[in-house]
C-alpha cells in the first residue's frame, strides 16, 4: 500500500537537498565553530552563511538571530527568561497556543509568576480587542502564535504587534507554521522575539532559531559556552543547522513561489463540502494558512476516524501532534467554544508542496467508504 501523509503541520519529509548537503557536511567536515583552527574555521564560516541565509528569509540582521533545538527551547527561552527579568509585571498569553507556550505559562503561572490568558473571539481569532479585554497596567509581554497549527488560522499579528509596540509591551510571535509558507518580516509584525523551526518546512529535527530585536537585554536560557555569542551554550549542532538553511532555499521556490498549496486546500476542501454537506471547516469565515484544513465529520468519532484513515494508509492527526495520543478533546477546539460534536469529530489535514492532488482524491474516495 502507497500510503498518503496528510500530516505536514507535524512534520515535513526532509528535503534531499537538506539530506544532501548534511551528509556531505558530516562525511567531510566536523569541525567545531567555536575552535580556532583551520576546522573550526571552516564550521564557523558554514554557520554563518546559514544565518544569513535564514536571518535573511525574516528580513532580519544575521546578529539577531540565534539557532536552538527547535521551537519549544526557543519558547520555553523567551518566556521564562522574560517573565525572570520583569518579576513584578505581568505575562499575557493566548489561549491557543502551542503547548510549549501554553505549558510553559502554566507553568510559570504555578511557579509565581504572574500570569494572565487572552481568550479567542467568537471566530477563533486573538485580536487586539479580546487583548484589551485582559490587558493590564503591569502586563510587560503579549504571546500570540502568527497561525495556530490546529486550525491553520491565521491571527492578527501585525496589529498585535503594533499594538505593543505603542505601549513599550514586548511581543512574542510563535511563528512555526508560517515561517516558509506566508511571506511577512520580523519588522513587519513589530516582534520583539520570534521562534521557528526547521522541520515543518522540510528541514531536520530537532533544530530551530529565535529572533531577538535586542538581544542584550534577554538573558540566556541555557548557560554554559560562549556560543551563539553567548546567547545560547550548547555546541551548535551544525548538520541540522546547514540542512535547515538548505531546505530554506529551496523552500522559497516550492512554497510561496507556486500556489499549488492554495490549489491543494481549495480542491480538498470544495470536494469535502460536495460529499459530505454535514462536514464543519473550522475557521472558514477568517483567514487561514493553505496547509492546514481543520474538518469534523459531525456524528463521527475522530479518534476512531483517525485509526480507520490509518488502516487504510491516511495519516492525519487530532489536536496537534505534541498532545496527541493522550485521547483528550483538543484544548484549542474547546476554548474556540465550538460544540461538543464538531470537538469530537474534527479531524487535521495539513499539506505540503509535496502533496499530490491524486493523494487528496484518494483520501476523499477512503473517507467517503469510511463516513457514508
Ligand atoms: N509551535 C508550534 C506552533 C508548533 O506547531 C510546533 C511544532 N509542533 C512547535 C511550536 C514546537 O516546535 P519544535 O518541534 O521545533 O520544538
């Protein structure tokens, strides 16, 4: 059986341009960056040009942008460091966050901090009206993620960031799942820290990036070396980083140079709504990213869906992958306040420039065995 991966907001296949240039990397070289020999130089220099490269694809300076081992560090980075730095001022953060912000305020919030949570609009959205809603005089920064990876929605973050900036609030972008596939600038949404990671956009595991507007004033998170000038111990974990870099290139071409994601979405979409009338696309009335179809099947249980789709070699996922498999209703769906039966039965579709428009018409043709 050929099987059908419709699970790219949880990961991407490895480019085999990233694949090619890693093993080339480790094969022949293996130096350290921070050495100062003739190895270390060579590391050194291939670590820079990966910077620029991505540092380049936020519209940012290299010095702003320091490489972690993913998203989660870089969140778990910004947040306890700035709720560290400002302990008698507040934190506000979505609802609707990834766990690794979501988890990590709670967390926070139980270790003293304090902190308070922005609740969606009746459209699943985070905007600055539902922030005034929460917002306090001590508030000292808003987390919004730029498009949730359950619903693809896209949020209004430019104006979020505009907002704080007129305050002096400092603001936190999660933006994962638009990083590579909507074009914006780290300026253009007035972020003062940005996370991304490399593996939703056909890059390695395990390897990701922070954007810091001023770096001096964040402190680091993991101490140690001098690395990532001192922003960051931890040898830097070169393969992965120069395969991230690679896989950047090459997604500019695949990704907002087509608009066969855009097609994808619309097809899929368009033919869920022609068999099965009674399926809810969550999010529909507001702008969301073309990876991610967010779809319940009212009347259906999406646990089982997501087994039977499996059986029949369909993978796709419920809730994100980070809490997935724990059987729970998805924390996103509940706080967007849909109803029980579109919680219980949705189920996440998310494409990439590498899906083929036969794979949708063959999980259409499954899903219809499978629900009528
Ligand atoms: N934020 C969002 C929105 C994500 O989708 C993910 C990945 N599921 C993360 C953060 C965590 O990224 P990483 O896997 O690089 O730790």
């Amino acid at each position: 059986m050929k099987r059908i991966y419709l699970d790219n907001a949880a990961t991407t296949p490895l480019s085999p341009e990233s694949a090619r240039v890693m093993h080339e990397w480790e094969l022949n070289h293996f130096g350290n960056p921070s050495s100062a020999h003739h190895f270390g130089q060579i590391a050194r220099a291939r670590l820079e040009e990966a910077r620029d490269v991505v540092a380049e694809f936020l519209g940012a300076p290299s010095k702003n942008l320091f490489f972690t081992s993913g998203a989660t560090e870089g969140n778990n980075w910004i947040l306890k460091s700035v709720a560290h730095k400002f302990k008698n001022k507040r934190l506000l953060v979505s609802q609707l966050e990834h766990p690794s912000v979501f988890k990590t305020a709670n967390y926070l919030k139980a270790n003293d901090y304090q902190v308070d949570f922005i609740e969606p609009d009746e459209k699943g959205l985070i905007t600055v009206e539902q922030i005034k809603k929460v917002l306090q005089p001590e508030t000292a920064l808003i987390s919004v993620m730029y498009v949730n990876n359950e619903t693809g929605i896209i949020n209004p973050v430019k104006e979020i960031g505009r907002f704080c900036a007129e305050r002096g609030i400092k603001f936190h972008c999660d933006a994962v799942q638009a990083f590579g596939k909507l074009k914006f600038t780290a300026e253009e949404i007035y972020a003062d820290y940005l996370t991304i990671s490399a593996h939703k956009i056909h890059g390695p595991k395990g390897v990701g990036a922070v954007y810091l507007k001023e770096p001096a004033l964040l402190e680091p998170y993991l101490h140690g070396g001098e690395q990532e000038a001192g922003k960051r111990a931890g040898t830097e974990s070169l393969a992965g980083i120069i395969g991230f870099a690679e896989a950047l290139k090459h997604q500019s071409v695949q990704s907002f140079g087509s608009k066969k994601v855009k097609q994808l979405q619309a097809f899929f979409e368009s033919k869920i709504k022609d068999y099965f009338p009674q399926a809810v696309i969550v999010g529909e009335s507001v702008d969301r990213s073309p990876s991610i179809s967010q779809i319940a099947f009212p009347g259906q249980d999406n646990q089982r869906l997501l087994m039977l789709l499996d059986l029949n070699g369909v993978a796709v996922s419920v809730g994100s992958a980070c809490s997935s498999g724990s059987l729970k209703p998805s924390r996103v769906l509940q706080k967007m306040h849909l109803p029980e039966h579109v919680v219980n039965s949705a189920i996440r579709f998310s494409y990439s420039s590498l899906t083929e428009i036969l794979e949708l018409q063959k999980t259409l043709e499954i899903l219809k065995k499978l629900i009528n």
